[in-house]
C-alpha cells in the first residue's frame, strides 16, 4: 500500500488562493459598504446644503420681483451678478454681531475616505446634484383668476381672467435627497422635507 504525496507547490498555490478569496471578502463585504455608505452621506449632506441655498436664492429672489422662478439659470445669474443679492451676502447682523449671508459654505468630498471638506459657496454648483450631476427639479405654481362681469339686467359683460406665475415653488432631488416647497399647498411654502 502506498501513499502518494501531492508536491509542496500545490499547496503553495492553494494557500495562496485561500488568503486572495480571504482578502476579497473583506473587501467586499466590509470595506466596500463602508465606503458607499460614508459616499451617500457626504452627497446627502451636499445636495441638502445646496437645496437650501437655492430655497435662500428663491426668497431673495421673490423679495425683489415679488414672485419665484423656475429656471435655475437665471437664479444663479442673480445671485452671481445682482447689487440686490450683494447688499445681502455683505450685509451685517448688529444683533447677533454676524454676517446676514444667507447662503450656506458647501460640503465636498472627493470619492476617496476622508476627504470631506467644506469649501466657499460657489452660486454654478447650484445647478447640478452631487451624486449623478442632473439637475435639480425647479417648477412654480401657475393660477389663473377669473372675474365675471354682470351688468344690472343680470347679464354678463365680460369674464376677466388673471395668470398669476410663480406664488409657489417646488424644488426636488433628482436623486431623492429631499424636496422643498410646494406648488399646491402654501403651508408647505419654504419648507425643506428633511426639517
């Protein structure tokens, strides 16, 4: 009866494939969750910061024109070259001895762990989601009035109609990060879905 003995370098090699599966478990299964996990939350802290500087934008914005916008275009152009939007960032608070800036600074990362910092407000990165880089979903309320004219005899004369663009707002997320405002109710005005 003899016994055949398997050569040292085949089991070299299957201590090696071992520590390799061993090493891509870990990966998978620890180090990879861990890592998307602290993505999504940098994205969710930054895409939350950025909604409520576009919510910020929006109330200067129905301060000076007396209604919101929906194009985001035009509400970074006013932040970014508006006197109006600057006597209000420089502005200085004697009460509370702060800066009246309603606009938050913004929280980056730069995809790799620990690499989060906060930066300057940056008006052009108000466009865009953190995550996938679509842009945000920006409508306003549209209501239409209409006004009956009658003459003495009960006979209509004319029906008055009024458009009236942009009492309320609606911000979403693209990736659904949260959600700001809405077009029909007006207790929702203003008010971000994560407060």
């Amino acid at each position: 009866m003899s016994t055949r003995k398997d050569p040292w370098y085949i089991h070299a090699a299957l201590y090696v494939v071992i520590a390799i599966l061993t090493l891509l478990l870990i990966k998978v299964a620890i180090i990879d969750p861990t890592d998307y996990v602290e993505s999504e939350k940098a994205n969710k802290t930054e895409s939350r910061l950025r909604m409520d500087n576009i919510r910020q934008a929006e109330i200067l914005w129905q301060k000076k024109y007396g209604r919101f916008t929906s194009n985001l275009d035009s509400l970074v152009l006013f932040i970014k070259h508006d006197p109006f939007v600057d006597s209000v960032v420089s502005a200085f608070d004697s009460l509370t001895m702060k800066s009246a800036n309603p606009f938050k600074p913004l929280y980056t990362h730069k995809n790799l762990p620990d690499s989060l910092f906060w930066q300057d407000f940056t008006p052009d990165s108000l466009k865009w989601s953190p995550k996938t880089h679509t842009p945000y979903i920006l409508q306003i309320d549209t209501s239409i009035a209409i006004d009956t004219v009658i003459n003495r005899r009960g006979k209509i004369t004319r029906i008055d109609s009024t458009v009236v663009y942009g009492n309320r707002y609606y911000l979403e997320d693209p990736d659904g990060y949260g959600t700001v405002g809405s077009v029909d109710n007006d207790a929702l005005k203003n008010t971000a879905s994560w407060e």
